[in-house]
C-alpha cells in the first residue's frame, strides 16, 4: 500500500490508492507522511488508548508480539493497549527491530473544546529505540514499566544484557593502496555505555584477519554497532559472522 501510495504521487489525485482505486483515510496519509521519514523502524501510532501498527509493521508486530493482524481499509493492521506499550517495544527491540513510538499531541477533552475538533488529531515521532539505546530512555524517564507487570519471564528475556549494553562504532581507513591490497589497515572504534556514561575509544593497525578487532569485538560484546557506509571486505565479514552468532 505504501508502495502504491508513492507512484500515486504523479497523479492529479494524491489521495487515491493507485493499485485498490480506494481512498486513503487521513489517519492513513498520516502515518505514510511519517513511515517516508522513519522507514528502518517499526511505528507505533497512538489512537485513543491503544497503539497502532500499519502496513509491514503491522505484519511484523503480529509475527514477533503474537497479536492479531487484519486489513483495514487500505492497509494491514494490529494494535496493542497504551498500558501495555514498553512490554510490547521491549519484546520488538529484543528482536532486533528499530522502534518509533508516535504519540497524539492533543488530548481528547482539548481537541473537543477547540475549533479544529473535526480534524485528525496532530502526531509526532516522541521516541527512537534501539536495543542499545531502549535501556538508556527508560534510565532517564526513571520509569520500569515492566516489572510492574505479570510479565517476569519476557523480562528476564529481554534484560539479559542490560548491564553491558555498549553501542559500538567502527571506522577504518587504509593508510596506502599497498596495505588495502594486503589488507592492512587502520581501525578506530568508540563505544559507549548509555546508562552509566561509559566510554571506551581506541586505534590500532590490524591485518588481513582482523584479529585485533574481533578482540576488542568480543570483549565488549556490544547489543548494536554502527558501521560505515564503506567496509572492508575483511571487517564485514569478521562482523557479519560475529553478529551471526
């Protein structure tokens, strides 16, 4: 649907779903505007009292969460109550998934007492969770929610690695054309301990079997590392096989 929502743009009618001839509500022209911003995360739309997954979040959040998954109007979708929000990030976040929770910027009783009460109700992105990144939101919002919950074994689960939750970046950089054709290189790495402000950084020659990264790598074992747009082949295999594992 939001494939078909985009080649609708050439159209004198960008409310029309291209592929179904149907209109799209203006929830749904809503949530495409933000999914054009936040494509790699799963969003969760705030509607009332419950939150709202659309189109391939949707199906994702019905694989990973086990909830119910059908087809409004143009697009899939499942939802989940407000109370039970960081339960459901938790689990999503634990799976790997980047997750954007969008909330309504006006309440109900206020949007009835102004002049715009028939309007669809304004949204905002609050709220970008990472796996390495979820524990220190919750940190600073000195919130748990889950363990006020009957919901330990998922918990367990999820938090096994919140005490060593570094977030890892790498760079590298081949001081000549003959050390890349060997396969020497430069790497530099950052890492970072969000809930308790940690920093680790260092530089160091490696060779072709990256030995020395992959010992930093292991040692850290960091939940999310960010890469480069450009990686040698050597390091994007030692990371894709460490990742793997």
């Amino acid at each position: 649907s939001l494939k078909s929502y985009e080649n609708s743009q050439n159209s004198s009618d960008t409310n029309l779903n291209k592929r179904t001839r149907t209109i799209y509500t203006p929830l749904e022209l809503q949530f495409i505007e933000m999914k054009k911003k936040y494509k790699d995360a799963v969003l969760c739309v705030e509607c009332g009292y419950k939150y709202r997954f659309f189109g391939e979040d949707a199906e994702i959040a019905a694989k990973e969460l086990n909830i119910y998954c059908h087809l409004d109007h143009n697009f899939m979708t499942a939802s989940i109550p407000s109370h039970r929000l960081f339960v459901h990030v938790r689990r999503l976040v634990a799976k790997g998934h980047k997750v954007g929770v969008i909330k309504q910027m006006e309440t109900a009783a206020l949007k009835a007492a102004g002049e715009n009460k028939s309007s669809l109700f304004s949204r905002k992105l609050t709220a970008l969770y990472t796996k390495a990144l979820y524990y220190f939101s919750e940190h600073l919002l000195h919130v748990n929610p889950l363990l006020k919950l009957d919901d330990s074994v998922d918990v367990e689960g999820v938090t096994a690695d919140v005490p060593d939750n570094y977030l890892l970046c790498i760079c590298e950089n081949g001081d000549s054309l003959k050390d890349r054709k060997k396969g020497d290189i430069v790497t530099g790495i950052m890492a970072i301990q969000p809930t308790t402000g940690e920093v680790i950084f260092d530089s160091f020659r490696d060779c072709a079997s990256r030995s020395e990264l992959e010992g930093r790598v292991l040692r850290l074992q960091p939940v999310e590392i960010i890469l480069p747009s450009r990686l040698s082949d050597q390091s994007e295999k030692l990371i894709h096989s460490i990742t793997s594992m």
